[in-house]
C-alpha cells in the first residue's frame, strides 16, 4: 500500500516540472525582445499560451486513464522540451507564438495527467488537505526556484542559450513523473476499463469540482487584475518600484509558505469551510489595496492576499480530490475542468483588468473586483450547495425503494 511518503518524489518531481515552466515563462519575453518583437505579439504570445493551455487540458484529462498516466506525462513534457529548443531556433514572430503555444500544451497535458495520477495515489485514511498542500506547495517551490535558476542562466549565457540549457528540464521532469507513476501503484483503482467516448468522463462530475473550478478561475482573475495593474496604480499613488517590488514579493512569500502549512492547518478545519472565509477576506485584501496608501497596511494586506491565494488553491485542490468520483476517466476529467480554471483566470484577469481601468479607472476596477468576483462565488456557492442536496435526497430514495422491493 502506498504510504503518504511515498509521494514524496511525486512532489520532488512536479516542483521540476513548474522550474522549467516558470524560467521559459521568465526567459521567453526578453528573448522575443531581442529579436525585436514588437511588445503586441509578445502579449500575442503570451496570450496563446493560456488559451492553448485551456484546450488542451480537457481532452488531456478526457482520455486520461491508470494506465495512459506515465506516457500522457511523458508525452506532455517532451512536447514541452521540443518547443524549448524549437523557439531558440526561429526570429519569425509567428514561429516564436506557435513555439510559445506549443509549450502551453505540453505543460497543460503533463500538469493535468500528473495531478490525475496523484489523486489516484492518495493513502487510504489521508486528509485530502495535507497532500494538496504538499503538492501545491512543491508546484510553487519550482515557480519561485525558476526566478533564480531562469534569471541566473539568463544573465550569464543569454536568454536564447539558457533556454535552450532549461530545455532538458522537462524531460528530466517527465522521466522522474514516469518512473514514479510506475513505482506507485494507485490506492484508488478504478473499475476495469470499458470502452466509453471520450467526452463521457466530464458528465457527471460532482458539482463540487465546478465549484473549485470557479475558485481557481477566481484565484487567476484576482491575480491578473491587480498583480497585473498595482505597479501602475502604485506608482501613481507615491510608490517606488523597490516598494512595490516588496510588496508583491510579500506576496509570492505568504502564498508558498501558506501551502506547505496548510496540511497541519486542515488536519483541524474543514478546507471546504474556509473556502468561503478566505474568498471574502480575498475581497477585503483587494479592497484595502485599492483604499490606502500606507506602506504598512499595503503590506498587511497584501500578505493577507497571498494567505487567500495559496490557502484557496490548496482547499479546491482538496475538493477536487475527495469529489473526483471512483472512476480514472472521472478523475482525469476532474483534473482537466479544475486546472482550466487557471486557464480562464489566466486569460481573462488581464483583459477584465485592462477594460475596468479604460473604462472607469484603475482604483474602481480593484473595488469591482474585491466585490464582484465574491458575489459570483457565493451564487455557485448556494447553488452547488443546494445540487447536493438535491442529489443526496436522489440516492437516498433510491436506496429506500431497493430496500422496499427487496
């Protein structure tokens, strides 16, 4: 049987699967900037990414099963490696957003099978809270490692010559997922396989998977408002760039740190109740950001944002894992929906955040969404609450009248 320290390479090798995500991420801007792409197509790039990463991710996790798990990952990770090298190779700003897209689907096939893969892997007994935060915590330690190891290479060689270096990462990453899937066994095996459509592992998800993937959507659109917009907005209320340089980085800290506390957290609270308090002090943190100017309440405040982010990404994780069904194809498409979440934030947090400060100013766009985005999340919230019940009350009365003819 699996024990929970089994997973410890799993989480080993998914923090260096998102190194070499985070420093392409890093590097690929200023190499597109030396080749002198203009900053639109940059954002074109960029922009191609998050959609192709959403498209990918649905079928990747349709067709996900047990035993397509390691060559999915492996699959993704050297699609992954291949546009490293490729976008070092080209100066054709169609080839460069093709290169960058390419990459988005990899990582999005590797990401969503690997996350299937350890939701297959949970020990029997353990809190769903602590191996997402392990988990989510280690993707987060190989994003924060990437700004060292990515910025480093990319001053000493260049960008075009450390990207074509990182291009290995993946496919170390994706050897290392593989050799574990391998080694692991799941603890949660599915019912032997039947042939089935593709599509028909996303009827029937639990509604509490939409649920989270309305939080992780909610996560990324928070972020690409106000991560994307504050260092305008502060420079225009009186900040330097060190001081808000500090207070993102506060941040990033809070939002690592949270994660790999968390386990020790939810071993006491409920994840599914602190979704609610954590979504509404995510609001009150964008609401104190948009209507102070002290430096110090601008740090409290952000590192209240950074506990919310990273305590949010872990409670949906963990939803997603006690909610993902008893089946692979199931799981796989559980993982899909939940990681799209990211993906849909990701596109769209900049474009609502790009609109609001056009439309009626950057300080009343962060006001909209301190408001906003938890109104929507409590309307799911009841709904979902209510389509449990609604089911629960549906199981209950067909067990009864089982019962009764028998």
């Amino acid at each position: 049987m699996t024990r929970a320290r089994a997973l410890v390479p799993l989480y080993a090798a998914s923090a260096v699967l998102t190194l070499g995500e985070g420093s392409f991420q890093l590097l690929t801007p200023p190499y597109m900037q030396d080749r002198h792409v203009s900053p639109v197509v940059i954002g074109v790039a960029v922009s191609a990414y998050g959609l192709v990463s959403l498209v990918a991710r649905l079928p990747a996790g349709a067709v996900y099963r047990s035993q397509r798990a390691w060559w999915l990952i492996a699959a993704g990770t050297v699609v992954s490696s291949v546009s490293f090298a490729l976008l070092t190779r080209t100066s054709s700003p169609a080839l460069l957003v093709l290169c960058v897209a390419l990459e988005g689907a990899g990582f999005a096939i590797a990401s969503t099978a690997n996350m299937a893969a350890l939701i297959e892997r949970r020990p029997a007994g353990a809190n769903a809270g602590s191996i997402m935060g392990w988990y989510t915590g280690s993707l987060g330690a190989g994003y924060a490692l990437a700004g060292f190891v990515g910025g480093s290479l990319g001053d000493a060689l260049g960008p075009a010559s450390a990207i074509l270096v990182l291009a290995l990462v993946p496919l170390v990453a994706g050897v290392l997922l593989s050799l574990v899937v391998h080694a692991t066994a799941p603890e949660r095996a599915a019912a032997p396989p039947k042939r089935v459509a593709w599509w028909r592992g996303f009827r029937g998800l639990p509604a509490l998977v939409w649920l989270a993937f309305f939080v992780t959507l909610y996560i990324n659109l928070v972020s690409g408002v106000v991560l994307t917009f504050f260092p305008i907005y502060g420079l225009a209320i009186g900040l330097t760039l060190t001081q808000i340089g500090v207070l993102q980085g506060i941040h990033g800290a809070a939002a690592a740190a949270v994660r790999f506390l968390s386990g020790a957290v939810f071993r006491f609270v409920s994840y599914e109740r602190t979704l609610p308090v954590m979504v509404v002090l995510s609001g009150v943190s964008v609401a104190a950001i948009a209507g102070v100017r002290w430096l110090a309440i601008l740090a409290v405040a952000w590192a209240a944002l950074g506990l919310t982010r990273g305590l949010l990404r872990v409670a949906s994780a963990a939803l997603v894992m006690d909610a993902a069904g008893e089946t692979d194809a199931h799981r796989g498409a559980a993982s899909g929906v939940y990681l799209a979440g990211l993906d849909v934030g990701k596109v769209l947090g900049p474009v609502a955040g790009g609109v609001g400060a056009d439309t009626v100013g950057l300080r009343a766009t962060f006001f909209a969404a301190s408001f906003v985005f938890p109104v929507v999340y409590f309307v799911l919230w009841i709904a979902t609450r209510r389509r449990r019940t609604r089911d629960l009350d549906s199981v209950d009365g067909r067990r009864e009248a089982a019962e009764t003819a028998a």
